[in-house]
C-alpha cells in the first residue's frame, strides 16, 4: 500500500525545461519528499518508483503527456503507453 497521492493533471505544467535531476533528461514527473521537489525522466522515475511512492507526499505525473493530452486520463486506472 501507498499513501502517496498521485496527481494526473489534466492541465501540463511541466514544460521541456524542466530536467530529470539524475540524467538531464526531459522531465516528466515531479516527487516532493519532505517538501523538496524532484524531478524525474520517465526512465528514472519507473525505476525508482516503487520506493518513490513509498515515501513521496505527492507524485505529479505527467507521464501522459509524453506523447501529448491525455485522452482516457480518468478511467480509475494506469494505462501504459508505448514506449
Ligand atoms: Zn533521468
């Protein structure tokens, strides 16, 4: 279980500036732990993401917009884009 709140935005405000913090990469979701956004790539997110939802208050993922809005965001699931 989780007690992370994870945030699917229907409005994007995470733009091409903002960068992975490990790679550089464009970022796509934001973790606050103890109050300190991070931000993470896909690929860095999806690895750590079992512990980051662990100990994250909120998660904003932004994942759906990778390949633009999101059309089917709330349907109560997590729905996997290709890569
Ligand atoms: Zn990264």
């Amino acid at each position: 279980m989780t007690t992370a709140a994870l945030v699917r935005p229907q409005v994007r405000t995470m733009t091409a500036r903002d960068r992975c913090d490990r790679c550089r990469a464009q970022g796509y979701v934001i973790t606050f732990i103890t109050g300190l956004p991070l931000t993470w790539c896909k690929h860095h997110f999806e690895e750590h993401e079992p512990k980051l939802l662990a100990v994250a208050g909120i998660v904003r993922d932004e994942r759906d917009w990778i390949n633009g809005p999101p059309s089917h965001a709330d349907e109560g699931h997590i729905e996997r884009g290709h890569e």
